[in-house]
C-alpha cells in the first residue's frame, strides 16, 4: 500500500469488484523488499505505518464515508468513491503477513482475512493467528480462520522430470546466495 495512493486503490477495487461481479478481493501489505522501497524514496521503516494508514482509509472509503485527510505522503479533500460497491458491504479484503506482527495486528484490528506469504512451522502459524484474534479482541472485531489463507509457491510442469530441470537454476542461484 506504501506504493500507491489509498484513493486509487480504493477507486480501482471497487471498478474490479463490478467487472468480476464480485469475485475480486483485495489484498494489502506494506511491500517487503526494502529495494522497491528504496526506489521510490520511501524509507523501508516507515512502510508499516505507512500501509496501517492507508488501509484505514481505503476501508472507510468502501464503507462509502467521506474523507478529507492529510498525511505526510497523501492528500484526500472530501474524496468519496464513484461507485457503490458490488458486493455488500464491500469486497473481501485480506492482509498479507510474513514474519512480523503488523499484517496479522491489521487484519484483527478491522476483522480482515489474513494472508500468510511465508513459513509452514506450526507454531509460527499459531502464533500469527494468535495476534489477529489479540487485535480483534481489543477492537472488538470479529475473525475467522475460513479468512485464513496460505500463499504457497508451487511450480507445474509436463512431468516431474521437466518441473525439477525448470527449477534446477533457481535453485542453484539460491544456494550460491547463501539461502
């Protein structure tokens, strides 16, 4: 979200929503290589307030609210969006979460689904879906793990042969940088 103005997130979400009839969903995240941060001049830090900010606004811009707000990287004067939404109350929305607290604190916080981009250790998982049900329980929001889904990397092929000589090279790569 850090990339992008909450506006036109909102404004374009919203248009995906009544082009797919409603089976579009929206998936946010502060943006995870600290590169792309750094070419857009954000400083790496900031992109987890960054995104907390702008998913509060993008959700009160799906609730159909009004919003004039200014901030340090945007600027909504009586902004409010051109279409009402598809699905009701609006689309879905999940909130990516890797290693840190702020995707699964954010999705609690507003009764999100949660995406889970990285890891398969059991108490990782429990442990992440244990600050989204903290969150919820302070805002008073509800969870549900049937919002929950795991972003697995998976690569299809003609055969197991031909999957494996597809990504022997990734492979090599990652064990040369040390991974």
């Amino acid at each position: 979200l850090p990339y992008h103005h909450p506006f036109l997130v909102a404004d374009k979400m919203v248009l995906l929503d009544h082009l797919t009839k409603g089976r579009a969903m929206l998936g946010v995240g502060p943006g995870i290589l600290a590169s792309d941060a750094y070419m857009l001049g954000i400083e790496a830090p900031e992109q987890r307030r960054m995104m907390t900010q702008s998913l509060d606004v993008i959700l009160r811009l799906l609730r159909g609210e009004t919003v004039t707000e200014q901030t340090d990287w945007y600027t909504l004067n009586e902004a409010r969006l051109q279409l009402p939404n598809y699905t009701h109350p609006h689309l879905p929305v999940s909130v990516a979460a890797s290693f840190t607290p702020s995707g699964p604190v954010a999705a609690g916080r507003h009764g999100l689904g949660l995406l889970s981009v990285a890891g398969a250790d059991h108490e990782a998982f429990e442990r992440t879906w244990g600050w989204v049900e903290e969150e919820a329980v302070k805002h008073g929001t509800e969870v549900s793990r049937a919002n929950w889904s795991v972003v697995l990397t998976m690569h299809i092929a003609e055969t197991r042969e031909q999957a494996i000589a597809d990504v022997a090279r990734g492979f090599e790569v990652r064990a040369y940088a040390g991974d």
